[in-house]
C-alpha cells in the first residue's frame, strides 16, 4: 500500500493590492465634506474652553479619569449619573440599527473611522505616487531611488497622521495643552506615551496597510447588518435588466443587442473595497456610492441615462424588471421598522434630556449604620448613627444648614462638628457621620422603626432637598 502526501490549499488567500482610481461626483463631494468636518471635530475638539469657574476644568470636552468626571460644555457627568452615557450608548446603537434599515451601509461608506483615515491615507498616496495607473506601475517597479523615496515621503506622511490621530485620543482625557507640553518635554505620564504609541500604531496599519481587510474580516457589523436590512431598505444596486448583455463596441454588428454597460471596469477602478458592484450584492460593499460617481460620469459620455448603478432597493428593483415604477421615496422610509427604530431611540433621547435638565445640582444620601443599628445611652435615650454623603454639583462652595423632620422628637447632631451647619466645596462630594437620638421614653425610641426626613437647606438660595431614613428603636 503506498500513500501520496498533497499539499493541502491554502485557507487564506494573499491580499491583493487595491488601487482605487480618483472620482469626482456628488457621493465623492459628500464623502470629501463628512471626511473634513468628522476630523475636524476629532482634532480639535480637545482644545476648545469652556469657562467653568476657577475650581473646574476649562477644557470644553474632558473625560477626568482622576476625578471620575465627564465634561461636554455645560454638562457635567458625575459617576452616578453614569446612565447617561449607557443611555446614549444605547442611543448610538439605535441610531445605527434606523440608518441601517432605512439607507443600509451608510454608516459604513460615510462616517466609519476605518472608512475616513483609509479615505485621507489614500488622498496622501494619491498626491504623493500618482493616480490609479501610476500606483500599479510603482507597485510592479523594482526598488530603485524614485520608489524608495516615494514610499519614504509617503509612509511619513501616514505616520504623522497616525500620531496626530494617537495624540488627539488622548487629549480627550487630560487637559490638552497641559499634556502636550509634558509629552513634548518627556513627562507625560507612561500610559499617556503607550496609548498615543497603540494608536499611532493601528492607525497607520490598518488606514495604510489593511484597509478593507479591515472591513472584511475584522469588524463585526457587516454581517450584524444584514439582520437590519429588508427589500425595502435603499443599497448600491446594478440595474442589470438595462445594462446586461454588456459589451464595449458599439458599432459592430449586433450592438443593437446589447445593455448600456460598455464594460469599462470603471466601477471596479473607483471601489476602495475591489469589488465589482454588477457581480450584485456582497458583504464586502460598504455602499459609499463612488461606482455611482464612476458609472453616471461614464453614461453622461456614451449619451446614456444616468442611474445604470444607483441607490434602490430591492423591491423597486424587481418592479424595474417587469416594467413598474419606483415606489415613492417617502414609502421606503416611512416603513414599521424603520417608525419603531427612531420611536425608541427618540423616547431614550428625550428621556435623557428631561433627566438632565430636570436633575438639581445637589444631592445628598444618608445610610444608617447597621452594626449595631441603635446604641441605648446612660440617660435611656436611644441613638442611631448615619453615614451622610453630600455631593455639591456646581463649580463654586455652598454653605448648607441640616435639620429633621419627624413625627416624634428626635434630636440631630453632627461628628465633629459644632451646630448643623456644614460647608461643601466646588464640584465636590462631602461626607459626615450623622447621630439622630430619641429622648428617654420616645415612642421613636420604644418604637420599632420610624420614618423620618432628613432636610437640607442651602443658607445662601433657600433651596431645599429631603431624603427619607428610618429610625430604629429598641421595640421588637
């Protein structure tokens, strides 16, 4: 018996390079003007000031890991307001599922980070090495001079995108120019130096080297979005039924014959995913319309109608086929689906506003101390101890005054603290052990539990807050 060894084919094929050819047209301006606002946001957002008064960061948007504190503008995030950001998390969630519903890949093709670097990394590649015919002859080159110092000028470029990328992530989380001059200077704390390496890093790797790979293989949501989309949702489709046969000479016998595609690969020139968009639906269309741009530019030439690859949905397509017409646009969004989306992600965010603007700017908790939960004094009185934490959620000191309100008497004093008087500072959280004590022969002290409300008045506005407590007797 003899045994013959074969070589097993390989599970991953080698990455082709994609060299996608400039374009111009409405989705390609649309894209150019998403790419330039969405950076500017990034880049300069950290160093915008916001007056907050002399005990807070001037920093407009600040995520203070030290003070566990969220800053956006006017808005100030306390740890235990957490559910905002979870609420907006789930707003941004909702808001992917809507658009993805209603307009598909849009996230994808227009505002997707991996989209937008990839898009600047190839304008650079562009002005540097030439357009698409170029590049693939410097691709096919030897290495001589001219290519290594084309790569060179070119692969700097990237990388200072890369660290200007880096370094604007971290911004978001100490104040800007603070942190720029103890990195420029060489004390910057460690993880500032290895966050601003990381992303430096995966920036110019992904945006440069992976590019789609990185939509393809890498990110989760292409597949997750096929469970948001319908026949009735708007993608980049070939209109096959008109184009198909194609063919590229015209004034041959039989061209009568033939569809309006002239088979000019200008499509699949102008794709940063390589792909032919006539080969129908793939998961590897991101829909960021450029083979609209390529193909209505080409239709305008051969004196044809515009719209051989458009945004249409499925439904409208099989209406095409068999000589309807489309239905009408405001039908394609104004689907159960897509009404239920916005519904949901409105409710959430006009929830997250009324808790906002509705929240005071102080707040106070008390807990009784359970071990032991009342101590019997020498005169017979009964007394319950209390953990207060007093949080002042404005940028300047407040004076409070603390009182009890209860049915029975009880008395209120505070640790270490003459009178009820008690002093917060600016954007600052405050804590006392509080004593409440019933006289000999209370009912609060004979009694099991009483309800009670502790009062917090502000010296200077007037303003008021109450919390409810109990108190605990010596009563079975």
């Amino acid at each position: 018996m003899t045994s013959t060894s074969e070589t097993p084919p390989p599970l991953f094929a080698a990455r082709e390079p994609i060299f996608p050819r400039r374009v111009s047209g409405k989705f390609r301006t649309l894209k150019w003007w998403i790419l330039g606002v969405t950076l500017a946001i990034y880049y300069i957002t950290p160093w915008i000031r916001w007056d907050r008064g002399p005990s807070l960061p001037d920093q407009a948007v600040l995520v203070d890991l030290a003070n566990r504190r969220f800053y956006f503008f006017f808005i100030e995030i306390w740890p235990q307001e957490f559910y905002f950001v979870a609420g907006l998390l789930i707003m941004a969630g909702l808001g992917l599922f809507l658009f993805t519903s209603a307009l598909g890949r849009v996230w994808c093709g227009y505002t997707c980070p991996q989209t937008v670097w990839t898009d600047l990394f190839i304008l650079v590649e562009r002005w540097i090495e030439g357009d698409r015919n170029a590049r693939v002859r410097l691709w096919n080159a030897p290495w001589d001079a001219k290519k290594i110092r084309l790569r060179a000028i070119k692969w700097s470029v990237w990388l200072l995108i890369a660290v200007a990328t880096g370094g604007a992530w971290v911004f978001y989380f100490a104040d800007a120019p603070t942190l720029l001059g103890e990195i420029l200077t060489g004390r910057a704390p460690a993880v500032a130096y290895l966050s601003v390496a990381t992303l430096t890093a995966t920036t110019f790797t992904f945006g440069g080297f992976m590019r789609e790979q990185v939509c393809i293989y890498m990110c989760p949501w292409p597949r997750i979005q096929g469970a948001m989309m319908d026949e009735q949702t708007l993608t980049v489709a070939y209109r096959d039924w008109r184009g198909e046969p194609r063919g590229k000479h015209r004034k041959t016998a039989g061209a009568e014959q033939l569809g309006d595609c002239i088979d000019c690969n200008a499509c699949v020139n102008v794709c940063p995913m390589g792909i032919d968009i006539r080969d129908g639906q793939q998961l590897a269309c991101i829909t960021c319309a450029l083979c609209i741009d390529a193909c209505d530019d080409v239709m305008e030439k051969v004196n044809k109608p515009r719209g051989l690859i458009d945004y249409i949905t499925l439904a409208d397509g099989e209406r095409e086929r068999a000589g309807g017409q489309d239905a009408p646009v405001w039908k394609r969004i104004l689907r159960p689906r897509v009404i239920l989306y916005f519904v949901l992600w409105s409710a959430i965010g006009l929830g997250l506003l009324a808790a906002l603007f509705l929240r005071t700017d102080v707040a106070f908790s008390i807990e009784p101390v359970r071990n032991p939960v009342n101590v019997v004094l020498s005169d017979g009185s009964v007394r319950n101890a209390y953990e207060l934490r007093l949080r002042n959620m404005t940028g300047f000191d407040r004076a409070f005054r603390l009182s009890v309100e209860s049915p029975d008497p009880v008395a209120l004093t505070l640790e270490g603290v003459d009178g009820l008087d008690v002093s917060v500072p600016a954007d600052a959280t405050y804590r006392q052990r509080v004593y409440l004590t019933a006289p000999p022969g209370s009912a609060a002290g004979a009694g099991a539990l009483t309800d009670l409300d502790l009062v917090l008045e502000d010296t200077n506005t007037g303003q008021v807050v109450r919390e409810g407590t109990v108190f605990h007797g010596t009563g079975e």
